[in-house]
C-alpha cells in the first residue's frame, strides 16, 4: 500500500523499551492543476490521487464531471503533482496556502453563508430503511485497511442500496476520503448515491460536499456538529450520526424518506 511506510520505533511495555517495526499513515504534498493552472495543494495520502484531483474539482469548484476529459499523476520523492485536463470553465482563484488534513472551511468567513449559500438536495427515489443506512456504516470497517493497519487514516463511503453499490476510500484527511470516493463514483456512474458514509464524526465541510452533490443521507459513527446540523436543515439533507449497535441520532428530513415502524 502506497499509503503506508513502516519504520523502526522504541516500543515500550511496562517500562521495557524493545525495537520494534510499526506501520504509520503516509501524509504527503499534493498539487491539483487544471488545465495547466495549479489550483490547490493539499496534504493527504498518495493512493488514489488521481480520485482526489477529480473529486476535489467536483466538490470544491463544482466542474461537472462531464467537462474533465483526462486526469494523470506523477509523484516524484513524495510530492504528488495531479494533472487534470478539461472544458475552459471560469473557476474561482487558485488557493496559494497549503490545505491541510484538518483544515475544511479555512478560505471562509461568512458563518451565515456557510450555511445558506448551498443548493437544495432532492429526496431519494425511494423510501430506505434506518437499518440499511446504519448496516452500511457498521460495513465501512470491514473496509478500512488503511486504518487496521495504522489506525491513524479516515474513511469515507458512497452507496445506492438499491443496486447494492459500494464504494470506499481512505486518506489521511477526512475531507480528502470525501473527495476520493466522489471521484471514485463519478469516474465510472452517472447516477447519484443514495447515502455517504463517514467513519470519524460529521462537520459543515463534509455536509457541504454533500450537498453539491445532491447527496440526501449523511451517516457517521461520530457526532455531527453544530454547523454541519444547521446546513443539513438548510440544504435537505439528512444526518445519521452517533450510530452505535441499533441506535442512531437522525437530524433533518425523515418524512418521504425513511420508513417508520408503528
């Protein structure tokens, strides 16, 4: 795996310090160009890069996937350059600060327009079932080879139910699993997914990432936070959060969307 490197570490147990090999999560520099112009450099993790550059443009800068003609990468002694060609679409100016793991809405300082500048998400096509959302999270962990391996990586999800569609990414950066299975998704589907899973907790950013793409559940095993319930209400998405055995917290639109037990 290109995401992970094992190094030599002093491993302590009962006060007894031994050599031991362990296996830690890569972080490196990622340039996204488009068309020739660099738009973004983020830290995350070198696999499926090609994914983050497409989904990084479709959640960020929302160019339709239809408009990316070609995508290609290199990495060069631990710098990834993403090469992303495509129609000529006017885009907002190219961030000239490193986007880091942690950082989601750094470029913003409008709370009201963090909330409300997004489009409305339409409902599914079909009513689901709390238990398929809730089974599909619990899924994410039979997944997660990255983080079994080094507990230190994310994980994000994308599913339609009905086709019994299932894809997972990880990253060293939440936001970045987000865009990797967006791109994911997008690079071989036209039609949208029913649900996006997250295995850590639920912020503003990742329910706006969401929202451009019309995506209508949001689950997580964590909590979801202030700002991220606020824009669910205002953009129509709903949020399954601290999902544990067969309880969940559900936020925003329930009504015409999930089955309710009388």
């Amino acid at each position: 795996m290109r995401d992970v490197r094992h190094i030599a570490v002093q491993k302590f147990v009962d006060g007894h310090a031994t050599l031991h090999e362990e296996a830690v999560a890569v972080e490196t520099l990622i340039h996204l160009r488009y068309n020739g112009t660099t738009l973004v450099s983020l830290l995350g993790s070198p696999e499926h890069a090609d994914e983050l550059g497409v989904g990084h443009l479709l959640t960020e800068y929302n160019v339709p996937r239809a408009a990316i003609s070609d995508v290609s990468f290199t990495d060069i002694e631990g710098t990834v350059v993403v090469e992303v060609s495509g129609a000529d679409i006017e885009l907002r100016s190219p961030r000239t600060d490193i986007v880091t793991t942690s950082c989601g809405a750094c470029d913003q300082d409008d709370l009201h327009e963090l909330t409300q500048r997004l489009s409305s998400v339409s409902p599914p096509e079909d009513l689901l079932a709390i238990e398929d959302i809730t089974g599909a999270l619990k899924q994410l962990r039979e997944h997660q080879q990255g983080f079994q391996a080094t507990g230190g990586m994310h994980a994000a999800a994308l599913v339609n139910l009905a086709e019994n569609e299932y894809v997972v990414r990880e990253d060293i950066g939440r936001h970045n699993a987000v865009d990797k299975v967006y791109g994911a998704w997008c690079s071989s589907r036209n039609h949208r997914p029913v649900a996006l899973l997250l295995s850590g907790r639920c912020g503003w950013d990742i329910v706006a990432k969401a929202a451009s793409m019309n995506t209508p559940v949001v689950a997580s095993f964590g909590a979801a936070s202030s700002l991220a319930i606020d824009t669910a209400r205002a953009s129509g998405i709903t949020l399954v959060s601290f999902v544990k055995d067969d309880k969940s917290i559900v936020i925003g639109p329930v009504e015409g969307r999930f089955h309710r037990k009388h």
